[in-house]
C-alpha cells in the first residue's frame, strides 16, 4: 500500500557542472507516515531510460533522530566533471511498517555532450601485474587510466580514495578483479595501510564489441543490475566498471598470463 507513505521531494533546478567538480546540490525530502514513523530504503539517480546514472548520484544526509511520523531528511546530489546532457530522476524509495512507496524528481543536466562528442581512448594497453608480479602494478585508476603499484597504494589516501580495481589471481591460475574494499578482504591489499577502500561495482556485458561502443551513453547503457564486488575474467570479456567518480567506464580484457602473473586491458571512457 503506498497511499500511507508520503514522499515529497522539493523541485530541483537545471544542474551544472561547476569548474573544480564534482560540485553538490541540497534537495530536501519530506517523508509522512500514517501511523509509523517513515524510513527511507534508497536513494539514487537514474537517467531518461531508468538505467543507471553515469557521473550523477545521490547521497542521503542524516536523519533526524525521534518518532515524528512527519519529517524531512536532506539528500544530496553530485555531479561529476565527467557528467552528461540530459534528464535524469531523483528516485527515492520508503517505508512505513508493511507500507512501500516510491517517488521520482525529475531534473536536468547541463554537461558534457556524451552522445556525440568522441570518447577518449587510452592509447596504449594497460598492464596489471598480480600479487606475484613485481614489475607491473595491481591497483588501475580506470578515470585517469593510471595504474599503481602495491607500496604505492598502501599509506596514500589519495590514491586509495581514486582506485577503482586490484588485479590479483584467486589462485595460481585464476585471475580475478576486485575492488579496493574486496582486495583488502581477500588479503592482497593491508588493511592497516588501506583506509576507507572505495568499494566500486563491476558489471560483466555480452553481445557488443568494444570498439563499436563510440558514446558514452552507449556505456551506460550497458550497465545492468547492481554490480559485482570481484569478478573472474579472461581475455575477450568486456566490463563496465562503476567507477570512483560515478561514471560508468568500459574495460576489456585482451589477455591474462597465469606464467607471468599478468594482465592487460584496454579502457575506454573520458578522461
């Protein structure tokens, strides 16, 4: 039953994106219970098609202590300098004991021109050496498609706070990606060194080639489902990573090494 949930979600303005992105928005949620005091469930931001927004997304603030049936709560969006044109929604999901509902805002964004502008491909293929590998790094930053050694990683916030996956074999013949949260589970990265490790998504595609994919909305919309903490791969496989910066990046996977401990890929996303 949704009539005994209220969400009410105050008009947001044409967002832009602002020099020294990313840059954020208040928007302010009034939540009304019939009986029960209300609790938000999700926050997000989805684009026209209702799939994942790429370099937009939404953060909830907190929430007011008591057992007021009426409330607001403050959800804040950012916007990535990587953001694209377009109309997105603020979706926001809540519940008041058995009761659901579900309310979207829509907005628009003045970006990037995602759809028509070239995508910047890196130029050379990144290599990504294992935990048994000394030569090449594990950690890829998959926005500026830079790729960082173990000691490098360890004891530097800044680059723990960019790094989207750590290239590691699940065995001695099983290479696997995780992300930095799920590296420092596993053991590959110290959790004594690695602080607040971002825990970024990964999502396996089929049925496209990577070099036919030519816009960045043709990324985003490959993205489906809510993602992967780790993930097998093997050469040919295409992945679409939820990166650090909200924005959807494509990876594929041309070869994995079990002698050498090695990996390389191919990015494509702006940068």
């Amino acid at each position: 039953n949704t009539d005994n949930v209220s969400i009410v979600i105050s008009s947001i303005d044409t967002l832009n994106i602002v020099a020294g992105s990313p840059s954020n928005t208040d928007v302010t949620i009034t939540l009304t219970g019939e009986n029960e005091r209300p609790t938000i469930t999700s926050v997000s931001v989805t684009n026209s098609a209702g799939g994942v927004a790429s370099g937009v997304t939404a953060t909830l603030g907190t929430v007011p202590s008591g057992d007021e049936v009426e409330y607001e709560v403050p959800v804040i969006l950012t916007v990535a300098s990587s953001a694209c044109n377009g109309d997105y929604n603020l979706v926001v999901e809540a519940t008041s004991g058995t009761d659901e509902s579900t309310k979207k805002e829509p907005f628009s964004l003045t970006g990037n021109d995602c759809g028509t502008s070239p995508i910047v491909l890196i130029d050379t293929t990144v290599t990504l050496g294992s935990w048994k590998n000394n030569e090449y790094g594990s950690g890829l930053d998959v926005d500026a498609m830079v790729v960082y050694e173990k000691a490098e990683i360890e004891g530097n916030s800044a680059i723990v706070a960019d790094l989207d996956l750590y290239y590691a074999t699940d065995s001695d013949t099983l290479p696997k990606i995780w992300n930095p949260d799920a590296a420092v589970g596993a053991g590959y990265l110290s959790a004594s060194n690695v602080a607040n490790p971002p825990v970024t998504k990964f999502v396996k595609v089929s049925g496209v080639n990577f070099d036919d994919i030519t816009t960045q909305s043709e990324i985003d919309d490959l993205w489906t489902g809510s993602g992967l903490n780790s993930l097998l791969v093997e050469p040919g496989n295409l992945i679409v990573v939820q990166s650090t910066e909200n924005t959807n990046v494509l990876l594929e996977i041309v070869s994995t090494e079990t002698g050498t401990h090695t990996g390389t890929a191919r990015v494509k996303g702006y940068k």
